[in-house]
C-alpha cells in the first residue's frame, strides 16, 4: 500500500469526523487535535510496518460558517520482534538455539541482534570466535536490557534475540518482561521437565506468548512422545525436535550455525524448519494483534 494511498484514506476518515457521528477508529485528544490509528501492512524489504496518521486540527469562522483545517502527519515504524531463549535447567541447550536461529533470522534477511544476559558468556565466547560480522551481539546487565532493545529498535534492528542465564532470578523475569515470544528448550528428561513450571508461571504472569522445543532428543521413540504429550499440557509444543547432533558442538566451537557449517546437514534442516516454524508463529502473534486493535 502507497503513502498516497494511506493518504487518501485517512483523508476520507478525517472528513467524517466533522460530521456528530465520529468514525470508527478516532480519538479526540484534545479539542483541537484528532489522531487516526490505523494498521497497515507494508512490504518494503520483507519488512512490516505500522501506520500512524496523526491530524492537527483546527478551525475558524467565516460569516458564521465553522471552517475545519487540518495538517496530516504521517509515521511509519518496523514493528521490531523480541524473542527470550528462557529455561530454568543449564544444560538444555539453550544458547546452542538462541545462536542458531539467530543466523537463520539474518539468512532470512532480517537485521538480527542477540542480546547475552548469561554471566557465563557462552553467546559472547560464540561471537567472539565468528568470522563473519552478523549477526550482531552485545552483552548486557539486567539494569541495560531495556535500554538495549531500545537502542536496537531505534538502529533499525528487525529481531531482538535474548540468551538468558539458566536458572530462576530476577534477570530472567526482565528478559520475559520485554520478550514478544518466548522459547523454552527442554530435554525429554525427568529433571528438565520438573523445572518448567516456574519458568511457565512466570511466562504466564507477565501475559506472554512461548512454546516449548524438544532438544538433545533422540530422532524417535516412546520417550520423546511422552515429553511431547507431558509439556502439552503446560503449553504451545513445537513439533520439530531438536535432535542430539554433533554437528551443533562442532558449529559453535568454530563460531558459527549449523546451516553455515554444514548447509546440507541434518542439523542444518532441523534449524530451517524450527526458523520457519517460529517466523510463522510470529506472523500470527502480529496479525492477531492488529486484528485485536483494528
């Protein structure tokens, strides 16, 4: 959709509200000043925008007659997306993810940014080993997250991807607070499932969308459909499972993705399919919400 036709638009629903009866979609602000909220979808780079057009409205009388003026502004914004990579267990897996669905994000063409909560650094020491430039990573105390994905949503990043430490603090709590989505890893072990309520709680409590993905898995068996059906009932499942490869110590000891390291790989399709499935979730949580405020 054209600027001039959201123009045109607007001008169409600004004309209505000088009639008693106000149009759908207007607020009054203030006597003088009327702003149009309206959502639209615009696909320049692959990239989703959001519309604001804002009228300043005034008028004067002429003979008698109310005369209305008004000046059109309009704004438009990337909706940028944050992810939380979140579990309560070490050892599930989930930097290993968080790092590899970030390189899937920039092979998809998005400016992608992974922010390290965890003290230990282990997204950090992957980083450090790269060669190549993006994704981009910073690493951030609990009292800078806000302020980080701030700046990373005024620097024209598109997805936000936050490592979490692996254990129940406060740090974890702020970067769920912040997140769009939320993944939570977790290996079909006893242990690991036990320690999902309090993460699920605390996902909950804050209102926010997760799903959890089975890693560190075997390729099938009774013991991943038991996992499968035992997380079901906290929450959203994702049906590809991460399975235990070599191939994603290896990729990360070298700084890099499994589809960088071996695009042809096992692994490497694992992470395809877990990148598309988590775009298509997503473009769901946006088109929800627009429908919800339109």
């Amino acid at each position: 959709m054209s600027s001039l036709t959201d123009r045109q638009h607007a001008r169409a629903m600004f004309e209505k509200t000088i009639s008693p009866t106000f149009a759908p979609g207007i607020r009054v602000h203030a006597a003088n000043r009327i702003r149009v909220y309206g959502l639209v979808r615009m696909y320049r780079r692959r990239r989703r925008y959001r519309t604001i057009l804002t009228y300043r409205c005034a008028f004067h009388v002429d003979n008698g007659i109310r005369v209305w003026q008004g000046q059109l502004a309009t704004e438009y914004a990337y909706t940028m997306k944050t992810i939380t990579f979140v579990t309560q267990k070490g050892g599930s897996g989930k930097t290993t993810l968080a790092t590899n669905c970030a390189v899937a994000a920039e092979r998809s063409r998005l400016k992608t940014l992974i922010i390290d909560l965890d003290p230990q650094g282990t997204a950090e020491a992957w980083y450090q080993g790269r060669e190549a430039e993006m994704p981009k990573l910073v690493r951030v105390s609990g009292a800078e997250l806000t302020k980080a994905v701030q700046h990373a949503k005024q620097n024209g990043v598109d997805l936000v991807i936050i490592d979490t430490p692996g254990r129940d603090e406060p740090l974890t709590a702020a970067a769920i607070r912040v997140a769009d989505f939320c993944i939570v890893p977790c290996r079909p072990t006893p242990a690991d499932m036990k320690a999902t309520p309090p993460t699920v709680a605390t996902i909950t409590r804050l209102g926010k969308h997760a799903a959890f993905v089975l890693t560190q898995t075997q390729p099938r068996g009774g013991r991943l459909r038991e996992a499968e059906a035992g997380l079901s009932m906290l929450g959203m499942v994702c049906p590809i499972p991460i399975v235990s490869r070599t191939a994603y110590q290896d990729a990360h000891g070298v700084g890099l993705g499994v589809q960088e390291f071996d695009a042809e790989g096992k692994a490497a399709e694992e992470i395809n399919l877990l990148w598309r499935w988590i775009q298509r979730k997503m473009e769901k949580l946006i088109h929800d919400q627009e429908t919800h405020v339109a």
